[in-house]
C-alpha cells in the first residue's frame, strides 16, 4: 500500500517520465521493502526511542528524494539498458519501436501510461507547409470517404478528427481534405514504421503516433505485418487476406513482421485531454471491432465514424464483421448506421 500511494503521489509531482518509469518498475521491490524492511529496522530502533510513525515517512522521502535525482542525473542504467525510447518526440525522424517492460499490460486509464504516451509517443504537428505529392487534389479518400462525412458535418469547421490505418498520410487519406479544407485539428495513428516516415515527409499538421490501437483496455506489444498499405495485427488478420498479402508481396522485401507497440485509444485521447472527435476512421485490416470495444462511450463521444468492415478475399468474412460492428455500435444505443460506402466502410452517427 505504501509503495502505491508513494508512487502516484510521485507521478502525480513529477512529469519526468524516467522518474515514473523508475517508480513503477522499483514498485515491487519497493513493496517488500515497505513491509519487511522497516519491521526489521523498527525492531531494532525501538530500544533507541525511535517509534515507527516515524520511520515510515522518513521511508517515504527517501523514496521523493531518490526520484528528484533522477531529474537531474542519467539513471538509464537503472531504468534500461537501451534509452532510444527515452525521449521527447521531435520530427526528426522515426520513435522508437521500443517500450519499456513497465509499460506493457497497463490499465488505459492507468496515469502513468497516460503521461508516458505524452511525452514518449506522440508527435507534435508540423509548422511547416505540407509536402503533399498531389497538393492540388481536395479530397484523397478512396471512394470518398471526407465527401460523405464533410455531408454529414453540414462542412463543419475547426473539427477534431482521428486517422487509424493513417497509411502514408496522403494516399487514401481520410482526414487531409479536413485538415486543409476546413481547418481541422487532429491525430494521425500508424503503426507501420515506413509509412510513418512518409507521414512526417509530408508534414501534416496533425498529432502523429508511430503505433497500433490496442485491441484491449492494456497497452501491449503485438505482432504487426508490414505490407505497406494492407499490413496490419497478424493476430485479427482473416487467412484470406493473409494470403492475399504473400500473392501480392511474393519476394518483396517490403513484407516483413514486426513487434510494435500498441495503446488503447482512450489512453491517447486522454494524452491529448481529447473527449470528443469530430470524426473518427478506423481502417486496419481485421482490428476494427476489438478496438471499438476497448472505448468508453461515456467518457468519449463521436460525430461520425466510418468503420472499415471489407475483408480481403472473403466476402463471406466481410459480411459477417459489417454484422458484428453494427450489431456493437447499435447496441450501446448511443450510434446508428448511417449508410455504408461501396464495400468497404460502414458509417455510424450519433441517436
């Protein structure tokens, strides 16, 4: 008990997030040590006059003092033996794939995952102009998406939006006509680490996150394929869209699996102290449900989300998920179906 209220009192004093890392990690020893530690010492300090109301605290500012060194000093040794992780994001180039032991299977409403998220994860928007490939283009949906959502919003104004499946922040991109159009603030997720590079080619004026979306409420490391635009978690991927990937990527260098990092969206939104989204666009080939289901609607409200449902190769399979979905979304009875677009997307707007 001890060893939890001294390190949410530390989190909540200090933003350093080796300091938390360093506090979460020390949390079971520090357990131990609470409990048996000061019996032992307790014992051989009362002969001296020494009550243990008062060693317990003095326990307790140990452990503040050890945290403000860490403000100060290099403690990665202590923390881990690779830092890459361990920076402020900056536009320079790719995060880390990395994350830190402590942080894996955390509760999304877990502060200490909120804070590490801040300042470890995600990337601020660029101020500089937009390098687009095609910047004369309005809308860069597939089949358009930004139209029929832009519809919706009655061209609604100075918005929030949120990208998954964010590709390469350009091709297929569901929230560039928001961001140059019509003003909108907004976060761009990614997992796949070539095509984040390409997101910060380009220079979106958006929050970026080199991640997946959890498909629980728990942070997590997951496998992820990497086949460019149609990659996406091996473990929610349909067989036939996995075979689909090995016909298309045959000897492709560009196909590849990699552990990636995965946080649950509510931890991300509360990151940013976002509680509603304008739109949302959730495109990452085979997740989708699982990570609908991690959200608290009570806590995050939605204007317009399209909802990706099309499986590759398997019409049968997509068929099944637009069901699932919409039996999901329906059933928390705050969202109805809109309508879907082509064969891809469902669209679900607030009762």
């Amino acid at each position: 008990m001890i060893s939890y209220e001294i390190k949410r009192a530390v989190v909540q004093e200090f933003s350093d997030p080796r300091a938390e890392l360093f506090i979460l990690n020390f949390r079971k020893t520090f357990t131990i040590a609470s409990t048996s530690i000061p019996v032992y010492i307790v014992g051989k300090n009362m002969k001296r006059g020494l009550s243990a109301s008062y060693l317990l605290p003095m326990l307790a500012a140990v452990a503040c003092l050890f945290t403000l060194l860490l403000k100060t000093q290099d403690h990665r040794d202590l923390i881990n033996s690779s830092s890459s992780w361990d920076h402020e994001p900056s536009r320079d180039g790719l995060q880390p794939m990395g994350i830190p032991p402590a942080m894996v299977n955390l509760s999304q409403e877990d502060p200490v995952l909120i804070r590490h998220i801040r300042h470890n994860w995600i990337m601020p928007p660029s101020a500089e102009p937009r390098m687009l490939n095609q910047p004369g283009l309005e809308h860069y949906s597939q089949i358009h998406q930004s139209r029929v959502v832009d519809e919706i919003l009655g061209g609604l104004e100075s918005g929030f939006y949120v990208e998954c499946g964010a590709g390469d922040g350009e091709t297929f991109s569901n929230s560039l006509f928001f961001e140059k159009s019509r003003g909108w603030k907004g976060l761009l997720v990614e997992a796949n680490p070539s095509l984040f590079k390409n997101i910060q080619k380009r220079h979106r004026h958006a929050h970026s996150l080199n991640a997946c979306l959890s498909p629980t409420r728990y942070s997590a490391v997951l496998n992820f394929t990497t086949a460019h635009m149609a990659g996406g978690l091996q473990k929610f991927m349909e067989s036939s869209h996995g075979d689909w990937i090995d016909d298309k990527n045959s000897g492709s260098s560009s196909l590849a699996n990699t552990a990636v990092p995965c946080f649950p969206l509510f931890s991300v939104l509360s990151a940013l102290e976002i509680t509603h989204v304008d739109y949302f666009s959730l495109d990452v080939e085979g997740a989708e449900l699982d990570i609908l289901k991690t959200i608290p609607f009570d806590k995050i409200t939605f204007g317009v989300m399209t909802i990706e449902y099309h499986v590759v190769g398997c019409p049968e399979c997509s068929g099944s998920k637009f069901e699932a979905i919409q039996e999901f979304l329906t059933g928390t009875g705050l969202y109805k179906m809109k309508r879907t677009i082509g064969v891809l997307d469902a669209v679900f707007v607030p009762i």
